[in-house]
C-alpha cells in the first residue's frame, strides 16, 4: 500500500509521524560547531535516522560516548562485512581494532557508500573519541577489543550449532550491550548491570535483525554471508537458501517460526534489564530499539513475506514507540499486545507450537505480574480514526485542494 493509503489507514499515525519530522529537524540544526564532533553526530544522523534521535535526548557526556561507541562499531562492521577484503588482511585490522581508535594517522579505505566516508574520515572519529573521559574510553576499547577478536574468529568458522549462534551473537551484539552498561555506569547516571542481562539485550535485537534479513543476507552479492544456525534450519531444508523457493514454503515458515521460538528466550532477561534502569533518558534509548524488535518478531512469525522482500514495521507504528515510550509500564503494555499477536498467529500444526506458546505464556505472565499493565495507552489495538484525527486529514485535503487552485489560477493582468 502508498504511503497515502497507509496514514488514511491509521490516520492516528500522523501527529506521531509529524512529531518525529519535527524532532529530526531540530537535531539536524543542532550539529556541534568543532568539525571532528560536527562529523561525528552527521555521520550518526546518516547511518541510524531515528536511532539517533533517541541518542540525542541523552545528557551531553553520556551522549558523546554513546555517539563514538556507535560509530567504531559501524566501522568495525564495515571491515568485517566487506567481502572484498582477503581474509588474511581482514583479520589482523578486526584484532588490532581497539589500538587504531588512539591512532589519529590511522586509515583503511573499505565499504561504500556514507560507510566508506567513515572509514575515510575515521581520524575525526578518533579526535572525539580522545576528547572522552578516561572511564568511556576503555570501555570502548574493551568492547572494541573482544568484538574484535570474535569477529575475527568468525571469519573462517560457520555457525553451525545454536551455540555458535549464540556465541556469534555475544561477540557483535551482546558486547554491545555489556559495553553499554558500562557506559551508563561512567556516566554514574545507572549501576552496573549483571552482564548475562546486557548481553541478552545485544541478543534479543541482534537475533531479530537475522531473521528479519534472511533475504537481504543470503542475495548479498558477490557472496552470502549466513547467520542462521544449520542445527535449526537442517531440520527443514537441505541447503539455506532453498527456504527461498515457493515449492518449500511450509518448511520455510517453520523454520522462521523455530528461530522466533529461539529469540523469545531472551526476552524475560530483557525486561529485568529494563526494569533496574533509573534514568528516563538511559531507559527510553534502551526501550525503544527492545520494543521495535518485538514488533517485529510479531510481524516476521509465520510469515512467508520474510523470504520474499522486507518485512518492517510501518513507518507510523516506529513514530508512534518513539513518542510513547516513557516508562515501564509503556514496556510491558507494548510486550503484552505483541505477544498477543504472536500468540494469535501460532498454528496447532507448527512442530514448535506448545514451546513458542508457552515462552509467550512466560513473557505475558511476567507482564501481567509486573502489575503496571493497567497504566497505558494501547497502540496495537486497532482504533477507529478519532474526530481528531478525521479532523486533521479533513484539514489536510482542504488545504490540498486550496494550494492546487492557487497554483492553477492565472495571474490578472492589468493593461
Ligand atoms: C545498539 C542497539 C542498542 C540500543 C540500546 C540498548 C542496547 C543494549 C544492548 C545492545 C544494544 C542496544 O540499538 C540499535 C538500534 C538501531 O540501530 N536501529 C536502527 C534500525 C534497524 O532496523 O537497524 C536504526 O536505524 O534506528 C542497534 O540495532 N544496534 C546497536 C549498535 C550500537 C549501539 Cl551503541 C547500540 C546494533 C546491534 C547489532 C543490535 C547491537
């Protein structure tokens, strides 16, 4: 469906989706004058539009250290992931990582597109990081280092057990979470998290982004990279890609719904993670990411579009988390109507349908036991368009109309 059809469809969509047009102007005037920083919050803006809106809405010295976190992981990323690189050169930059973020004569041209500006531009990243406290530097560099040498270890290696899966998944996501919590300790604005939590944060969001790519990763070109473990996907299917092809459709979306059931066993951990945090500013950049990924579980489950373009939640529904993610009650609300979704969606005759129904049972207990389901404003149920929101579009298409006679009136000449 257009975008039109879309907003006529969920016209409550609107003030959210003008609000986050606004927010994302402000931010994009208030770049910082110093041209290392200036870079640094440009290049943050570029690669993670409405990432870096929340990241904003961090106090200054937390945000500045998030801001060059999430940037010398991209860059780590781009090494890792650019295929043209041989193996024996790749490895030693991903291990030797951390040294090269102090280095500010240190350059290594890969990637493409605002990723190859990165990279090419990395000293400015590298000045701002040297601006940071001392604390915020070594938990970057920590972080960078282990990421670093796991990626490197997965360079040569396939994940072949869901083990492996899990372990891949520690070295790029949950690390980050880890290195997160540190951070958010620095800033003395939270304690520090127990790790298995952090890492099962990385987990949950990292695990989404792999079912939900299937398509994009395994058409890569000029060579897949594959994240999904063989112990589950061997149970369905001969070779990875054949969950692709229409004739397996019904193993493909078993197989979907298997690593689904797999990534719902971090979601508990995710919400007492969530739960310890104090700060409003810390909780929302951690809430958000965690209830889109949720959101999207809910739309990938048994859902044969997964193998045949992008499933994403609309545009709308991702304004309308940002503007209404506030507090705990907001998280449990929005886990709760997602996994009744799910739970609507799970099929007698899926093999996995008493697991996946009863980790659903496990998350909606833990919500309903939280006793603050309550205390929100669903955004999952359907609502009628309000006379608010008629109102607006009725608004929207007078004044439509109105600019388009002005524009075709002839001027009046006087002779
Ligand atoms: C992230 C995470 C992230 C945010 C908050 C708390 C976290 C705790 C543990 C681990 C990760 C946490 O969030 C981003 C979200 C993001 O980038 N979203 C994209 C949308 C999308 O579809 O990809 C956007 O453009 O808005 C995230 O996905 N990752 C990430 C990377 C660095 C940092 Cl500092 C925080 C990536 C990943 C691999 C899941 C960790």
């Amino acid at each position: 469906m257009g975008s039109l059809g879309t907003v006529l469809k969920h016209p409550d969509d609107i003030y959210p989706l003008f609000k986050l047009k606004m927010a994302a102007r402000n931010v994009g005037k208030q770049i910082p004058p110093e041209p290392h920083w200036g870079f640094c919050y440009k290049m943050l803006h570029k690669v993670s539009r409405s990432f870096s809106l929340v990241i904003q809405q961090l106090g200054p010295e937390l945000r500045n250290a998030v801001c060059i976190f999430y940037l010398v992981l991209r860059a780590l990323d781009t090494v890792e992931d650019d295929t043209s690189i041989a193996s024996d050169i790749k490895v030693p930059i991903l291990k030797n990582f951390h040294q090269h973020i102090y280095d500010g004569d240190w350059h290594f041209s890969c990637g493409t597109k605002d990723y190859k500006v990165l990279m090419d531009q990395f000293h400015l990243v590298s000045t701002a990081f040297l601006e940071l406290g001392r604390s915020y530097q070594e938990a970057i560099e920590d972080i960078t280092k282990r990421m670093g040498a796991g990626m490197a270890k997965f360079i040569c290696k396939e994940v072949e057990t869901v083990d492996d899966y899990d372990e891949y998944c520690h070295y790029v996501a949950g690390l980050v979470g880890l290195g997160l919590s540190k951070l958010f300790y620095a800033s003395k604005l939270e304690d520090l998290a127990p790790d298995s939590l952090s890492n099962s944060m990385g987990l949950f969001l990292q695990k989404t982004n792999i079912i939900r790519d299937y398509l994009e990763d395994i058409n890569e070109i000029p060579k897949s990279r594959m994240f999904w473990p063989r112990q589950i996907w061997s149970k369905y299917v001969n070779k990875l890609e054949d969950l692709k092809y229409d004739e397996n459709s019904i193993k493909a979306v078993e197989c979907l719904n298997d690593m689904i059931t797999n990534a719902l066993l971090h979601v508990e951990d995710c919400l007492k993670y969530m739960s310890a945090l104090r700060d409003p500013a810390v909780f929302r950049f951690c809430a958000i990411p965690q209830i889109m990924a949720i959101g999207t579980i809910a739309l990938c489950y048994n859902n044969i579009e997964v193998f045949k373009g992008v499933v994403k939640m609309r545009r709308g529904l991702t304004a309308k988390v940002i503007d209404r993610t506030k507090s705990m009650s907001d998280v449990y609300g929005a886990f709760f109507d997602f996994s009744c979704l799910l739970k609507m969606k799970v099929e007698k005759n899926d093999p996995n349908a008493t697991k996946t129904l009863s980790r659903i049972e496990a998350i909606q207990k833990t919500c309903r036991n939280s006793g603050l389901l309550n205390k929100r404003s669903s955004y999952m149920v359907e609502s009628k368009p309000s006379y608010n929101s008629v109102a607006i579009i009725a608004v929207f298409i007078l004044l439509s109309i109105f600019l388009a006679f002005l524009s075709t009136k002839q001027p009046i000449h006087s002779d």
